[in-house]
C-alpha cells in the first residue's frame, strides 16, 4: 500500500471548472455560432457572453490544472514534498517528546516529522472541514500506515481554540492554514498555536503571511523576542529554499514565510 496524500487543489475544483467550461463552449456554439433559435442582436449577444466566458473557464482551469501537477506528490515538481520535507526539517523532538503539527490534512506533515523523530511522537489535528473533503482522520491513518510510521496519531480539532492545556507540546508545526481561516486574527491563531508550547520546545509555522492576512509579522516577531522567545526568525521561503520567486507566484504561494524560534 502506497500513500496517498492527495492533493492541494481539490480535484472537484478542476471538474467544475472544466465542466463549466465545456458548458459555455457548447452554448456558444449552439445559440451563437450555429443560431439555433436566436437571429440578430440576440445571437452575437450569446456568442460574446459565452464565449467569454468559456475563455475565462478555460484559462483558469488551465492555471488550476498547473498547480494540481505541480503540487501532486508523483508529479515531476513534488512541490508539496518540497516544502512538508523542508518544514519537517525545523522540527527537532527530545526522546520521548511529544510535537502538534495544526491543520494536519491528510498528514503530510505530521508523518514527516515522525519520520524524523523517530523517538518522540507527533499528534496532527484538523477540523476536515466540507472545503477540503477529501482529506479526513481515517486517511491520515492509513497513510501513517502506509509509511510504516507508529508514532503518530491524529485528532479532530479546530486551530481557533486548541483543546488542550497551556505548555503541552514539545514542538508545534503546521503548513499553508491560517491562511485559509477566514474571519479569524492570524497573530491571535499563532499566538493559540504558540500557548501550547512547552518552554524551551520549537516552533516552525509555515503559510502565506501577507501584510492584508497576517499584519505587521516584524511586529509579531518583536514582541515574542520581548517575551522572551529565543531565536525567533520569519524566513523568506520562496527566495529558493522551498519556492522560487517564479513558482511561488504560478502557484498563488507569494508571501510563503516560516515562523520559527524557541519558547
């Protein structure tokens, strides 16, 4: 059995998009092009409309097609393997220490750093919320399975108020979230995040850090230092580390940043 960790563009999203082009492109071509059952104004009106809009459908299925194949785990790019592997990098756990990876998904992230810690254990948490429905808790264990990882485990759970105590984690990760969490103060969820942390335990929090989702993050970072957190960096990571600058925006990944440092 292989894993499979899915994919970070919804396959229904590449169906809908699709189809809708596909429909357009037939109405165009019947009631525009053809004329059946229009003449005049009515016609060209209908062959421009549609027409557009099976352009628009077209290109952005195009644009999401890209992303599929660059973010599948058995395509050439691997840019999802790319960026879990180099996340999972940051994430050191003492024997016997115990690390949350938040927003697990189909449980990447949280395997990867098992991997690595073969000692300590990693627990993954997620809402699997209807937006992403392909991922879910019995498919991080089968890909824990199919890893042949025994050190991990997975949780429903929800970022905005983690249930559990304050300094309970060794280490606290996660990957391309907050972002999506909408409604939501980004500082506020990484500071939830960061309240689980035990003292002395690292941090290394990756996703798309925009000044219009995240705010001032230099500010952020100042006032942990002044907290008392240590080696606390906010790290480029399409500057070629994870992504190239050129990538990063085929991808909608501009603004990738990893939050890291010590509690």
């Amino acid at each position: 059995m292989k894993p499979d960790y899915k994919n970070w563009v919804p396959r229904g999203l590449l169906f809908l998009l699709g189809g809708m082009a596909i429909i357009c492109l037939a109405v165009c071509a019947v009631f525009g092009i053809a004329g059946v059952a229009t003449e005049g104004g009515l016609r060209i009106a209908l062959g421009v409309l549609f027409g557009a809009a099976f352009l628009l459908f077209a290109v952005l299925t195009a644009i999401f097609l890209n992303m599929y194949l660059a973010f599948s785990y058995n395509g050439k790019k691997q840019v999802s393997k790319r960026v879990i592997e180099g996340i999972a990098q940051y994430v050191a756990l003492p024997d016997g220490g115990k690390g949350l990876d938040v927003g697990c998904g189909s449980g990447a992230l949280t395997i990867a750093c098992a991997k690595r810690n073969p000692r300590a254990q990693m627990v993954g948490i997620d809402r699997w919320g209807k937006e992403y429905a392909s991922f879910n808790l019995p498919l991080c264990e089968r890909n824990a399975e199919a890893e042949g990882v025994r050190n991990v485990s997975f949780l429903r759970g929800n970022a905005v108020k983690l249930d559990f105590p304050d300094k309970t984690f060794d280490a606290v990760t996660s990957n391309y979230v907050y972002h999506n969490i909408k409604g939501k103060d980004k500082q506020q969820l990484l500071s939830e995040t960061l309240r689980v942390l035990k003292k002395g335990g690292t941090f290394a929090i990756h996703d798309i850090m925009s000044p219009r989702e995240y705010g001032d993050m230099r500010a952020f970072v100042k006032k942990l230092k002044e907290c008392g957190y240590e080696k606390v960096e906010l790290v480029d990571t399409t500057d070629g580390l994870f992504l190239t600058k050129k990538e990063s925006r085929a991808y909608m990944l501009a603004h990738s940043k990893l939050l890291v440092g010590r509690k």
